[in-house]
C-alpha cells in the first residue's frame, strides 16, 4: 500500500484563524467586501486548477499556479498544497522546505504534519514520520489517513502488534474501511498469521465491491488487494 494520500480537497478546505472577522466584516463597505469576495473566489479557482493539473501529472502548471497564489500572499495551506506537488514529482526536499514554512505559518494544521510524516517515511526517517503522525493525530484524532500513515510506519519498523492496535482504532471512525481492513491485513500477513490476513483481504475486498466504487483511488486498492493474495498464495511477488 502506497504511504501517499495525494491531493485531498480537504486539503485546501483547512482553515486558517478567523480572530475577530466578524467585528472587521461588519465595518467594511460592501464595495470592498465585494472585491474581497472576488479575490477569494479567484484564489479558489486557481487552487481548483492546480489540484486537477497535479492529478493530472502536470506538475510544473500545478506549480506555477501555487506559486501565483504564494506571490500575492504567504498562506500555510498554499505552501502545503506546493509542497505535496513537490512530492508527488520526487523533489523531497523542495517539499520539506515548504511544509516547513507551513508549518512556521500555521502550526495547527494536521495536514501538514501529516504529509511531512510521509516525506520523512518516504526517504527512510521512520522515526521522524511518526513523530508528525502523533503530531497530526493530537491536532485532529479523527484524522483517519494519519491513522492509516501511523499504522504502515509502526509495521515497517516491525511493530506488528502496535499497528493492529493503531488500525483498529483507526476503524471506529467509520471512515476509509476497505484501506483500513487492507492494512490489517497486510499486518496479518507480514506477521505470519495468513488465515487472518486472507479474512480480512476478503473483507477489504467486499467493502470495495458494496460501493460499487469505480474511482482510482478503489481501482488502486483493488489492484493491490490482488497483488498481495496472490503473494500469500502463490509465493512472494514483488510489491509496488
């Protein structure tokens, strides 16, 4: 299973503090609230055009509008949005720089600690991911793809039992239950208790199919879900 959450529209949904925008919106003519609105609307849209270009793989265009939006003003979620381009196109360390300048922007946003984590992870400091997973799980305890990131790290430094726990736990939101069944699973698999590992690949499979769900993000899993029986069955196959 691939650590990375792409491009979440929840990503570009966080909030930043609103101290006292009542009392200012009320002082303001409705000429200026209404030039307010526009610019709002139009760094709205230029968000919504980088977030289809970078899932499209346009990452440079994906970039050059983030940086337009990063020019006019240094927002904690646009340095985020930029740094998860940088990551999906492999420049790592471009998208450290600038979940850090998120982070020293607004350092409440679990997102932020949460794709981090996964840049850590992804180039081995497992014990740095975790750190910004229990970051972002203290900001947000619902946060359900932190839950799922946490449990994949915990099972790669060999903390079976932890990361059962971390899944488990992570199921009682009743949210993203086919991954979270995958990932016990895999648990179970990697561990060696094979006849639970195939339950609950089964289960994750089935909850695939009640959906009828037909986006990638499904596909996807479905792919894997595939991938990592036949691995149980038939002898290793090479993961991806």
């Amino acid at each position: 299973m691939n650590y990375y959450s792409f491009l979440d529209s929840r990503t570009l949904q966080d909030r930043l503090p609103k101290s006292n925008y009542k009392i200012g919106a009320y002082t303001k003519t409705k000429e200026e609230r209404n030039k307010e609105s526009a610019i709002t609307l139009d760094k709205n849209f230029l968000r919504s055009c980088a977030l289809r270009l970078a899932s499209e793989g346009d990452y440079t265009e994906a970039i050059a509008l983030l940086n337009q939006l990063i020019d006019s003003d240094q927002n904690a979620i646009d340095y985020n949005n930029r740094g998860l381009v940088f990551f999906q196109s492999g420049d790592h360390e471009q998208a450290l720089r600038d979940y850090n300048t998120a982070i020293e922007l607004n350092p409440h946003l679990a997102t932020v600690y949460n794709n981090r984590a996964n840049c850590y992870a992804a180039d081995g400091d497992l014990i740095a991911a975790l750190a910004d997973y229990d970051q972002a799980l203290d900001l947000h305890p619902h946060y359900v793809r932190a839950w799922i990131n946490r449990g994949i790290t915990l099972r790669d430094l060999g903390e079976y039992s932890a990361a059962i726990d971390n899944f488990e736990t992570a199921l009682l939101f009743g949210q993203l239950e086919a991954n979270l069944w995958a990932e016990l699973g895999r648990t179970c698999h990697l561990w060696g208790d094979w006849n639970l590992a195939i339950a609950y690949y089964y289960r994750s499979l089935a909850h695939i199919s009640s959906f009828d769900s037909q986006d990638v993000s499904s596909y996807r899993l479905r792919l894997q879900l595939e991938n990592w029986l036949e691995e149980l069955m038939f002898g290793s196959k090479t993961d991806y």
